[in-house]
C-alpha cells in the first residue's frame, strides 16, 4: 500500500536587500554590551581576531538568554577581549574551518552526536585549562566536548482536545483511536524520532540501539498520514499552539513559553529525550580565550543563570542547588529518572546510515 507523502513544514525564506547585508558585514555592537554579531559574517573579522573569541550558538531567544548571562558578564570581565557571536553553528562549516586552517569560530555549542568518533580531529581537549570538569554530569562529558546545558524532547499535548485525556507515553502518542488528531514530529533522523517510535512500540530504553530501523519505520507509518514534520523549533510550537496538531514532540523550553501565554498545553514528561547542549573548541581556534570562556560558563554560579531566563537544566552538578525554586518543575533535570539518554557513540558512528535511511523513507511512496 503507498504510504502518504510526509507533509512538511517549511521555514519562511529571507531575502537581505544591500543595506541589510552592508549592516551584517559591519559588525553591527550589541546594545548595551561590548560584544558584537557577526550574523553569518565571521569572515568579516579577518585578521582582527587576536584578541577576540567568537561564540557560536543557534540564535533567537536561547543565543539572548546566552548572552545576557555568560556573554556580557564575560565581556565586563574581560575588556581586553572583544566577545563576538555568530549563527547558527554548523559542523561541516567547523570542519571546513579547520581543514583549511582558516578558524573564525573558537566556542561552538554543539548537540547529538557530534564530537565523537572522527569529528574528534577537528576539536580541542579540555583537559589543563582549569574547566571544572570533575562537577559537570559525567554521562554529558568526553575529552572534547563538555555539557553545559539540559533540555528535552518531550511529548506536549492540548488538554483542550483529548476530551480530558492524558497520555502516559509515545505509546500514546501512536494511539490515532484514543487520542485523535494530528502528530507533530521532527524531520530529522537524529532528533529523536525514531528512538520514540521504537519507544512505542515497546522497546526498551537499553534495547534501543543499535537502532532497529524497520521495526520503526514500521511504527512510523502507522501515524504517517497524521502527521505534520517540521524542521524548526518554531514550527513545532506554532502548530500545536495553533492547534494544528493535538500533540507533538517539541523541545520543553518551547512549551514553557506557549504556558506563559496562557494556551491550554502540557507536558508528558515520561520517556522524554534528554539532550545536553554541549562546548567545543574547534582546532586552530583562540583556544586560550575559548577556554576562558567556557570556564566561565560553566562555573557553578553561572551554569545555573541560564535556568532564569529559559527552562533548560544546568550540567554543573553544584548549579543544581541554586537554581530558582519556580524554574525546578519545568527543568528536565528533575525529571532524570524517567528520561531516556541517546547512545551519542552510536549515533556518531553510523550518522550516514541514519540520515541515509531516514531520507529514503521520507521520500517513499
């Protein structure tokens, strides 16, 4: 039987008109603060970057929070250094970066699978540079990246359209009859979702790797033509706050802001996806400099500050204690004992064959 195409959303495109892109090639200064954007023209700083570190991270509201509580504290702290920023992070871009000897990035946050394996040869130790290493979660550390902040992939629900129903897990979420309406789910092979269809379908969380990927496209179709994949965080807010899909998976800091608006959604936190976004240092980079900084991150005091402005957990086990009480209950580090950790070594390894199956199903007919 054909399947039904997967159904997409797409992010708007942007078109610069010259002014815009003469002001991005400025380097346009951060109000208020002594660090600037590079807004994707990092090239711009040429030979200027001495005494600089470029921090590189994934934009919008997170990139803000970044900045307001490690960035601009950093650059008080430091006004020798001139603290820039640029978006998004991009790993091929990294690696092109070191392999031409040519780095213009020295702190990139990084997720999933990277920095194991091979990508290794493109990233710094951390080791010797006095990060406090012996406190950060040891399952979110390895010699080249260091975890500096928890966040989810969680199951997010409309109470307003399961006629009072709540769903216990992704088991649920697969259940068209008891709880009807349309899925939102990721169109990223390593995002998640095929660890949640596995999930649904009855596998265990030490069972889920090496990932059985016919059992869970399997599981896949069977929601298929009830689902809308998206691509950004976004979109995965702006459908269910829309009430375009009754649940959805969905990073927990997106719920947590549609919450504070009033809609009528929550969370399923068993079975969630922990991710830890993570540091690296590129190679060639200004690894002084990217390590002070990322010293600074993640010092007990400051590693807890990001959980202020976004419900995302610190990795400092010592930040953990001082953390605002009224951010604890939308922290995924609350909810460790019912999460489930992705097998990064793994995933790594056979990255290719992940996307490789993942596009073929997507484009099955």
């Amino acid at each position: 039987m054909p399947h039904p195409p997967v159904r997409r959303v797409e992010p708007p495109s942007r078109t610069l008109d010259r002014r815009q892109l003469l002001r991005l090639a400025g380097l346009t200064g951060l109000a208020g603060t002594g660090a600037l954007s590079l807004a994707g023209c990092a090239s711009a700083f040429g030979t200027q970057r001495a005494d600089s570190v470029v921090f590189v991270s994934d934009g919008g509201e997170y990139q803000q929070a970044e900045r307001d509580v490690w960035l601009t504290p950093f650059q008080e702290l430091r006004p020798d250094l001139r603290v820039a920023e640029d978006v998004p992070k991009n790993y091929a871009k990294l690696q092109a970066m070191v392999a031409s000897d040519n780095v213009l990035w020295d702190l990139v946050t990084a997720t999933g699978d990277f920095g194991y394996g091979g990508d290794r040869d493109f990233l710094e130790d951390f080791a010797g540079h006095g990060l406090p290493l012996d406190e950060l979660m040891p399952e979110y550390t390895n010699e080249s990246i260091v975890g500096h902040t928890m966040f989810s992939n969680v199951l997010a629900y409309r109470t307003d359209k399961l006629g009072g129903k709540k769903p216990e897990g992704w088991a649920d979420f697969f259940d068209l009859d008891k709880f009807p309406g349309k899925r939102g789910l990721r169109n990223f092979p390593s995002g998640a979702v095929l660890e949640i269809a596995l999930t649904a379908d009855g596998v265990a969380p030490g069972d889920l790797y090496p990932l059985d990927f016919d059992r869970a496209f399997r599981k896949l179709d069977t929601i298929r033509h009830e689902t809308v994949f998206w691509t950004t965080g976004a979109q995965s807010a702006q459908l269910i706050a829309d009430g375009e899909v009754s649940m959805t998976q969905v990073w927990n800091g997106r719920v947590f802001n549609l919450q504070k608006e009033g809609a009528p959604i929550e969370i399923q936190w068993n079975e969630h996806f922990i991710q830890a976004d993570s540091m690296v240092v590129p190679r060639g980079s200004n690894v002084e400099h990217a390590m002070a900084l990322a010293k600074h991150c993640l010092s007990a005091e400051n590693n807890a500050k990001l959980s202020r402005h976004i419900p995302y957990g610190p990795t400092n086990l010592e930040s953990l204690k001082l953390v605002e009480k009224s951010m604890l209950d939308h922290l995924p580090t609350s909810y460790l004992d019912i999460g489930i950790d992705f097998d990064n070594k793994w995933l790594n390894a056979h990255r290719a064959e992940v996307d490789s199956k993942w596009q073929n199903w997507v484009r099955s007919t």
